[in-house]
C-alpha cells in the first residue's frame, strides 16, 4: 500500500506541478465484511476522487478500482474479479459489473460525502461480525466500543488520530517544549 500510495501521489503532484501530501492520513486496514458492507465500501473507494472534485465520474480515473472492475485489463491486473464478485454474492463478474455500474450510479445521484465508518474504522458490517474481530484484537480492541450506524454495525479507531488538523502548516516549536543541547548537556552532567 505504501507503494502504491507513494507512487500515485508522486505522479498527481508531477501532473499537477504541486507539491505536498496528496493523501490526507497514514494507510489503515479496516475489516469490511463480505456482504453489502463490501458493496458500500467498494462504491465508497470508487468515489474518492469524485469527493475530492477531480473527476465527475469514477470511470474518468483511469487509475481507480472503478475503471479496473468495469475494464479489466487482459494481464498485470489488480483486483481478483472473479473473487470479489464472489464475496459481493454474485455468481458472474459479467452481473457484478452490471450492479457495480447501478450502485455507483445510484451514489453520484445521492450526497458524495465523506463517512467515518469506512475511513476510520477497525471493522464495518453486521454485530456478529465486529464482535468476532473485536475479540481476535483481544486487548488491542478491549477499550473499543461497537457503535450502530443505521443497520451498521461499526468497530471504530480513536478519534483522536484522525482529528489532527490538515491545514498544510506546521507549528512552530515553542519554547516550552524546546531544549537546546548546551542545555541538556548542562543537566545530566550534574
């Protein structure tokens, strides 16, 4: 993922002659469930640069997992599509791709708004489901709290990573906070 991020940040900021974070926060894995929260999750990703207003339409990235789902490339593909169209519930990629198409439809017609539960969550689907990854975490989740969304069921990270403030500028250290080496010299000498 690091890879992959790296390379498509550094490829957008040559495009664009920009510089800077293109991604707003480090890589994190969150556990979808397979069933529609894997469904919602991949219309979710497929929206990311329309949220972000540079592109209408997921199918105008042709970096994007949109673009591979609906045009599979012949070799050095991505995405497993006969697998995952398997774990959305469908028999066929052909019938997978067609519902792919309505759901992304369907979400361009709606509200193309950032949701927390996909961004920044451990685990998303039913209350089965994120109990069970919540006990494999064992002590890592133990102080995790499993919230109900609407008919979803969400094991969330602190809030606090994802609340840091993306502004592009860097505070200043203060000299509060700050020793200088004569200093520290000074006193674990004495």
């Amino acid at each position: 993922m690091q890879l992959i991020a790296g390379r498509t940040g550094q490829e957008y900021n040559q495009r664009k002659a920009r510089h800077g974070a293109f991604w707003e926060d480090r890589y994190h894995a969150t556990a979808i469930e397979a069933d529609e929260h894997l469904q919602r999750c991949l219309v979710y990703i497929d929206l990311n640069m329309v949220r972000a207003r540079v592109v209408s339409h997921p199918s105008n990235w042709a970096h994007s997992g949109y673009w591979e789902i609906q045009n599979p490339p012949k070799r050095y593909a991505i995405i497993d599509l006969p697998e995952l169209s398997s774990l959305c519930g469908f028999n066929g990629v052909t019938d997978f791709q067609q519902a792919h198409r309505q759901w992304v439809t369907a979400a361009l017609s709606e509200s193309v708004v950032r949701e927390g539960n996909w961004s920044e969550a451990i685990a998303v689907g039913n209350f089965n489901f994120v109990e069970k990854v919540k006990s494999e975490l064992g002590s890592k989740a133990a102080h995790r709290e499993v919230t109900q969304l609407e008919c979803t069921y969400v094991l969330r990270e602190d809030g606090e990573a994802y609340g840091r403030n993306f502004g592009g500028k860097n505070e200043p250290l203060s000299l509060e906070n700050t020793r200088f080496w004569n200093e520290f010299s000074r006193t674990t000498a004495t």
